[in-house]
C-alpha cells in the first residue's frame, strides 16, 4: 500500500491560472513537507507544515492532520512553475520521510 | 538554508565495480540522509544518521552500505555495483528528526549509471 498518494498525478495550466494539489497519507503524521523538482533536479523545499495554513510568496500549504491530507495552493501560476512537485510526511513513529510519486505540473503561455 | 553538496555529480561504472558517492553538509545538522530517485517515482530512503559513526538502515538497504564520518560527511558505498542501482541519488541534511520540527535540506544530487 502507498502510504503517501498525491494528485493528480498531472496538470496543465495556462499561465495565470491557479493550481490545486493534493497529498493524503495513510498514517499518522506530524510533519508534511512540500518540494518542487525541475526533471533530474535538486529538491527544493517550499513549505514545511506540521498542520494549520501556511504561506510563501504564491503557495499556501493546508494541512489537516486528523483527516490525514495536506494541499498546495499556487495562486497566478508562472511558466517558470513547471515541474514536478513532490509532498513527503514525517512517520511520527520511526522519523522517516516518506515520499509521493509528485505531480507534474505545466504551465503554458 | 542549509549547504548540502554532492560529489561526483555524474558517475558511470560497470556491473561488479565498487562507487563511493560522498556528501558534505556544513550547517551543523545531526542528521543525515541518502536517498535514491527512479523515473516517475518519489525518493526513496536508503540509509540515514543521527551522527558521526551512527548508522539507521533505511528501507532500501540492499546492496548499499554507507559510513559517517563526522557531523559533516556521510557517504554512501556500492561495493558491487550492479545496473538496478542505475539511479539519480539524493542526500539529505536536518536538524531534528521526529520532533515535528525536521525540515530536510537537499544536495543537488548524483547520476549514477552502471552499465
């Protein structure tokens, strides 16, 4: 079983227009961290968000941990938005961080 | 930010050679991790460290064996390479861990290819 599911899995924007992704997780967790990826890149963290809403630049992060989710905003997408955009979770019983398969997210002129 | 590098960026060996891939972080973090990347999947962890000489297996171990050194260097060995270890490898640095407070830094990652 996939314990991190992430969607949808892709998405084409036109620029200026805004994005939503999800992230759901099948067990408890304390700690969701989102990262955007260029292909081949170097994983760049966004937002850390133990729970509640947080903001930066563009992005807003939900994470509701009870109901075991968390999304990201990115309001006005940009070309330069493009890539794949991975959510991790914390396992609040061993530490580690436990990855999704990411979106892959396109934003055409 | 945290300073996590990577050397070598690129690597190409053939099945049965031995590849050490080395990581440096210099913002003091404790913890430490190596992470393997394939093609339309997320990272997986392959073995981390809450310190110098300290080792946790993570859970693609196999085939993979890695040492830390000090605070700062944790490197990764394949012994005996072999062409399923052809991958796009990540490391990884925080200052905690299970705390809830763990934001993890990366290193911009080595292209392994064995062939």
């Amino acid at each position: 079983e996939q314990q991190v599911q992430q969607s949808p899995a892709s998405l084409v924007l036109q620029e200026a227009e805004n994005a939503e992704l999800q992230c759901s997780f099948s067990i408890f967790t304390n700690q969701v961290q989102w990262f955007y990826q260029r292909p081949g890149g170097r994983l760049v963290s966004l937002l850390y968000n133990p729970s509640g809403t947080k903001q930066s630049g563009r992005l807003t992060s939900t994470t509701v941990i009870k109901e075991r989710r968390s999304s990201l905003h990115i309001s006005s997408s940009q070309i330069t938005d493009s890539g794949t955009y991975l959510c991790a979770m914390e396992n609040t019983n061993t530490g580690k961080l436990t990855f999704g398969d990411g979106t892959v997210l396109t934003v055409k002129p | 930010e945290a300073a996590v590098t990577q050397s070598p960026r690129n690597k190409v060996t053939v099945t049965g050679g031995n590849v050490t891939l080395s990581c440096r972080q210099t913002n003091s973090h404790n913890y430490m991790y190596w992470y393997r990347q394939d093609t339309g999947h997320g990272l997986r962890l392959i073995h981390y460290s809450y310190g110098a000489g300290n080792l946790q297996i993570g859970d693609v171990p196999d085939g993979y064996k890695a040492t830390r050194t000090t605070q700062e260097d944790f490197f990764l060995l394949l012994e005996l390479a072999s062409p399923s270890q052809t991958s796009l490898y990540f490391c990884a640095s925080s200052d905690r861990w299970g705390h809830g407070d763990a934001e993890q830094f990366f290193g911009p990652g080595t292209r392994l290819t064995v062939l």
